[in-house]
C-alpha cells in the first residue's frame, strides 16, 4: 500500500487526486475490511442479487465479496485510471464488472440492480464539513443532489424491494437527517460497526415509510431551515449611541 495524503481534505473530492494517487496505489480499504460487516452483508444480500458500488475505487472490498459468493457485482467510479487497473487486476472473476461513471450521472436500465452499494464515497464529498450540526448549505445540496439521484436508481432500476446500503464513519446525528426524508421512498436502518472505532451500516429500503420518530424529526429540520430563512430576511438594526435613541434600537 502507498497512501499519498493530500495536501488539503478538499482534494478528496476532486477526480484529478484520486486520478494521480490510483496510479501508484495498489489497494486501499476506508473504514475497515470486508470481515468487520460481511454479518452484515449477507443479512441484506443473497447470492443472485445484482448489486451496483459506487465509487469502488481500489477497495478489496468487491473482490472479497466475490469470493464469499456475491458474484453479480457491476463496479463503478469516476477514475478511469482505477477502473482499468481493477478490471485487470481481478480479470479471472468474470461475472463482476467495472464502468467508469460518476454517481452523480448513473444510468442503467430499469430494474437492474436488487442493491446500491457504496462504502465512504459519500463521505468524502464531506470532508469540509467541520460542524455535524450545521452542515453547509452547499454540502446539504451536493448529498441532496447525489441521494435524488440514488432515488431516481431506486425509482427506476432497482427492483421492487431493493435496498440502499451506505457505510460510513458519519455519525448518526449527522447523517441519518440527510438520508431519512420521506421524498426518497425508503426507510432507513442503522447498525454500529467496530470496537474502538465506530463506523455506520446504514440500509434503505425502497417502498417503506420513515418511521414515526424518522419523519418527525424530518418535519422538524424543516421547519428550523424556513426559521433560519425568516430571521435572515430580517432587516439589521443599528444601534445609535451618544443619543437616547438607542433605547429604541433604531436609527432615525
């Protein structure tokens, strides 16, 4: 393994760092292996699903899954440079394959897939984010933009029942509000992975509601983000000293 760090976190978004850093990486796993969640895995996913990863990258993950009987698997990521090389490298497992394509602009035709897969991917569109609380208002567009997107997969080629399953080290708090929203048509499911450190497997599933809980808390973040809009459109007040009019706030 040969892991360049880059020289800002806001390198993770960008094509040209992973395009330059796959070029002499062998293999890299986010998080943790395969082993710590294939529990996990197996629970969601049978052996004849096909399953669709986005932002695959140089995980062994696919790979392992392979081995383990999840042999259906189409691989892909906006790096062609990882692409050619993974595609090569894992050759021998014929019935995987590997396509260049940006999650942002997925198309396959309908009812392809039985599972969305992706493993820190959309984390690494976050990593400016310094505040779990208040994420971005750019941030909150970029993840709503990829998860329409995912929904558009779950509308159009994901079978009836299929299931978005996202890891992630996010904590809950801060990323279930982005996925729990009753437009996307799913569900969301969370289990903790790890000892000393935590990381996150989350599943949507298509055709459920938001839970009870799910949905009021989504009613809830919408109603602070119409307060937020409201006390910003409230015009500044100027504070005049020397003069008794500041008692009143105003400036004559």
């Amino acid at each position: 393994m040969n892991m360049d760090l880059p020289a800002s976190n806001l390198d993770y978004r960008e094509q040209s760092y992973w395009d330059e850093r796959y070029t002499s990486e062998d293999s890299y796993d986010w998080f943790s292996g395969y082993t710590s969640f294939k529990h996990l895995l197996k629970a969601d996913i049978q052996a004849h699903h096909r399953i669709l990863t986005l932002g695959c990258g140089n995980s062994p993950m696919s790979a392992e899954m392979y081995r383990d009987g999840f042999h259906h698997i189409v691989n892909t990521d906006f790096s062609s440079i990882v692409i050619d090389k993974m595609s090569k490298k894992h050759s021998d497992m014929i019935e995987m394959s590997w396509q260049v394509m940006d999650m942002c602009n997925i198309e396959f035709p309908e009812a392809s897939f039985d599972i969305v897969l992706e493993k820190g991917t959309i984390d690494a569109l976050m990593v400016q984010e310094r505040d779990p609380w208040n994420v971005s208002e750019e941030t909150c567009q970029k993840i709503d933009s990829i998860l329409n997107q995912v929904m558009f997969i779950v509308s159009h080629i994901l079978k009836p029942g299929g299931k978005f399953i996202s890891i992630t080290f996010s904590q809950t708090h801060f990323r279930k509000p982005l996925y729990a929203r009753s437009r996307y048509n799913w569900d969301v499911q969370v289990s903790t992975v790890g000892d000393a450190f935590h990381f996150f497997y989350m599943v949507m599933e298509k055709g459920r509601e938001l839970s009870e809980k799910d949905r009021l808390k989504e009613v809830e973040l919408e109603r602070r983000k119409l307060c937020q809009v409201s006390c910003e459109n409230i015009p500044t007040v100027f504070i005049v000293e020397d003069t008794e009019d500041f008692a009143l706030g105003i400036e004559l």
